[in-house]
C-alpha cells in the first residue's frame, strides 16, 4: 500500500475520519494506535504521541472518531452501543486501511474501553497488547455524577468554548457523549465479558483521582483477564494521566511497549 502522510484523512463507512501518523509506517516497524477519551481528538492528545513515538522509535497512528475533532459528524443521539460499534465495525477497517501490521492499541477512557471490546471481540494476532489510560469497564455512580456536572459546566461554563479549539462541530462531539453516558438505559452499560477473551498482556494507568472512574475498574480487569495485567496507580493524577502525570504515564507506556514488541521486532534502540 501506499504510505500513509504525516497527516490526512480515512474514508470509513461514509465518514472522513481525520489522522496523524509519527514515525515510522506501520510496514516498516510496530505501530501504536491511539484511541481518544470520549472528548478527545487528534489534536487533544497533545504532543504525547510525539513523545510516545520519540521514547519508543515505533510508529504512532492517531485519529478522531467520526462525531471529533475535524472528523464526520455523527447523528445524534448516539445508540448506546456506540463504543462496540467504533470497536468492532470501525476500528478494523481502520487498521485495515493504515496497512496496520503489528502493534498495541493505546486508549484512553472511551478509547480504552474501544480497545478492550477489540482485543476481546476480535482475535487480532496483529494487536500484541493493550496500554489502557483510565478505562472503564462499568458505570460507576461516582462516573455518571461526574459527567452530569459536565453538562452543565459544558452549558453555562467555560467547557464549550475550550472544546471548541479541538472539535469542528462541538455541539456534536459533546452532545454525542454526554447524552449516551446520561441515557438511564447507559447505566446497565458493562463490557466486562469480553475482558475474558483479551488473549495478550494489558497495562492499565490510572489516576488515583480518578474523578470518572474507582479501583473498582481494575479489580474487574484482574478479575476477568487470563492474561497478564500490569497497573500502575498514579498519584496526583485524576481522568487525564497521561496529561496530568505525564512523564510517569509516557515511561509505563514505552516501557510496556518495550518488552512487548521490541523482543521480536527488531526495533531500533529507542532513546533514553
């Protein structure tokens, strides 16, 4: 296939879908996908792609689900299978399209909770493991509290117009995900079944102020995983580790994706 620019855009089922690619492509060296949180977009990773992909020396792919950043919109109101959808229609025709060879799926929030359904809806031999910043795997009231207050920093704070920076139509980026999270029908939401099938080794980063999410969440993955799961609980950090924390979630990245690729991969030394 031909090799994917620095940046450009996917056409997924009708949808332009916006990306960024760092590094290496993914026929030259494993490839990290990034997955956002539920408000994320390529732009709000920030620059720790750039960081993730200096670190490693792998190839990092991020994009904006159709309903962010400068992607698709979506028709609201979302189903509230929205995320088995991304996972399980969208995500592999995505990693189809970018020529995706082998790798680890890197979510956040949203993101991880797409890529735990991937791993465990889909035997991917491609995909060697999960690094999972602040997943959720079940509604927590804590979580729900949370993402009301959202809604009404979001209609009488400053939340639209900072979200506005990242997102082409906000209203539709937001509205996409408070409306599906406070739907009543979301609160039996649980994705827990398919932690059981997850057939490759899980990092998970979480804040220990966690404002959307409890331990509670990574007892379930040690719970129901067969496979390894590492944690890493991250002082002073709450939603956005990665943001928050993020040389101590950059070093668990790398270093997770170290000793899982670079074994068999051939992965030039990365940098220090």
């Amino acid at each position: 296939m031909t090799t994917l620019s620095p940046t450009g855009v996917l056409s997924i089922d009708g949808a332009e879908l916006e990306y960024r690619m760092i590094g290496p492509p993914p026929e030259a060296a494993p490839t990290l996908v990034m997955l956002h949180e539920g408000l994320g977009s390529v732009g709000l990773w920030g620059d720790f792609p750039g960081k993730l992909q200096a670190r490693t020396g792998m190839g990092v792919f991020a994009y904006s689900r159709a309903g962010y950043g400068a992607s698709s919109p979506v028709r609201l109101p979302r189903p509230m299978d929205y995320m088995h959808r991304e996972a399980l229609d969208v995500l592999p025709k995505v990693l189809d399209a970018i020529g995706f060879r082998r790798g680890l799926l890197v979510g956040h929030s949203d993101g991880a909770s797409i890529a735990a359904i991937y791993a465990g809806g889909i035997q991917d031999h491609r995909v060697r493991g999960l690094a999972l910043i602040a997943p959720h795997f079940i509604t927590e009231p804590m979580g729900l509290a949370a993402i009301a207050a959202t809604k009404t920093a979001y209609a009488q704070g400053d939340l639209r117009a900072k979200l506005a920076r990242w997102h082409k139509n906000v209203d539709n980026a937001f509205y996409g995900w408070n409306g599906a999270w406070l739907d009543p029908a979301f609160r039996d939401w649980d994705i827990s079944e398919y932690l059981a099938y997850v057939r490759v080794p899980v990092a998970i980063v979480q804040g220990e102020d966690d404002q959307y999410g409890t331990a509670r969440q990574i007892e379930i993955a040690q719970e129901e995983c067969y496979c390894p799961v590492d944690i890493s609980l991250i002082a002073g950090a709450g939603h956005s580790p990665h943001r928050e924390a993020a040389e101590a979630t950059l070093a668990t990245i790398a270093d997770f994706a170290d000793r899982i690729l670079r074994v068999h991969e051939g992965v030039p030394h990365r940098a220090a």
